[in-house]
C-alpha cells in the first residue's frame, strides 16, 4: 500500500477569513431579528454542518437545532432534479420560529421541495439562510432571508461542501476548474 493520492490544487473562490467575517456578521443579523425568541436551527446535511456549527458559535441568543438529510445530487457534479428526504427531523416545528441552514442555493428545488414539506408542520415561521446563493441558476423562484455570499455559476467544494464525498474538510470555499462528470 502506497501513499494516498494527493488532492489536486483548487482555485480559492472565498477564503476562511472571508467566510468566517461574513458568518459572524450573519449571527449578529439573526440575533439581532430573532431577540427575545429562541429559533430551531435546522441544518441541511450534510453540506451545511460546518456552517451551522460556526454560525451558532456567534449567535447572542439561545437557539435550538436539528438536522435534515436531504439528496438531490449523488455522485454528480450535477443535481439530478430529484429531491429526497434522508433524515428527517428529532423534535417537532409545530409553533417554532424555524431557520433553515443551506450550504448552498442553486436551482430552487431542494428549497421549494423543504418549504412544502415543512410547512404543513406548522412552524411559527420559516427562513432560509444560504451560505451560498448561485442566483444565476435559479429554475424555482425562491429568495434565501439571509445570504452569506452571491458566488458564480461555479462547482464549489469546502467548508463542508463536496464532491463524491471529497473535500469538505478545505477551510476555504474552493471550486472545480472543470466539474468532473461521470
């Protein structure tokens, strides 16, 4: 058994720096908006944890948090369409102020398809926050509440983002020169 295979060099889109800035700044506007209340967290795995775990670290208010598993893009650099629920939530939403963690909003779907779903739970109310916003690729028209960044029509990997499993472990937001295909 030899060596692993190094990871190829990819270029930086947003550095760990600027992330972590605009992450702080993004819990101030929520603590900020949601004084006085305690809102459920749910954090959209997996591509969302790491921004969850940052975003919650800033946070000057009590929160609560939960996770959804969600798949809509498999082993593709391209998302099938087709959105799946993986894991579903531990605690209700009945009643509660509810913000969804997304790594990243791209076409619409995932989003629309998780604004249906819990809905009919019946949340308090229900909020998106996007680390990422791809707006240009936008096929549903939803609109994220809280964006970290507007980034390109890129394939990003990084600060928990992937590809077939790999990369989530970079610090920084990279991106792929040429998205792999299969």
């Amino acid at each position: 058994m030899g060596e692993p295979a190094a990871e190829p060099e990819l270029p930086v889109l947003l550095d760990s720096a600027k992330i972590a800035a605009r992450v702080r700044e993004l819990a101030a506007e929520i603590s900020r908006d949601y004084q006085g209340r305690t809102p459920h967290l749910v954090g959209v795995l997996k591509g969302a944890w790491v921004f969850m775990a940052d975003l919650i670290r800033h946070l000057s208010i009590p929160c609560t948090v939960d996770f959804l598993g969600i798949a809509s893009y498999g082993a593709d650099a391209i998302s099938s369409g087709e959105v799946k629920i993986t894991k579903d939530l531990d605690a209700s939403i009945d009643g509660r102020d509810v913000l969804i963690l997304e790594d990243i909003l791209d076409t619409g779907r995932t989003f629309h398809y998780l604004q249906g779903v819990l809905a009919a739970h019946g949340p308090r109310s229900l909020k998106l926050v996007a680390l990422l916003d791809k707006r240009s690729r936008r096929v549903i028209p939803v609109q994220p509440d809280y964006v970290g960044f507007e980034i390109p029509d890129v394939f990003v990997v990084g600060y928990g983002l992937d590809f077939d499993q790999k990369f989530r472990h970079l610090p920084d937001v990279r991106y792929l020169p040429k998205p792999p295909s299969h």
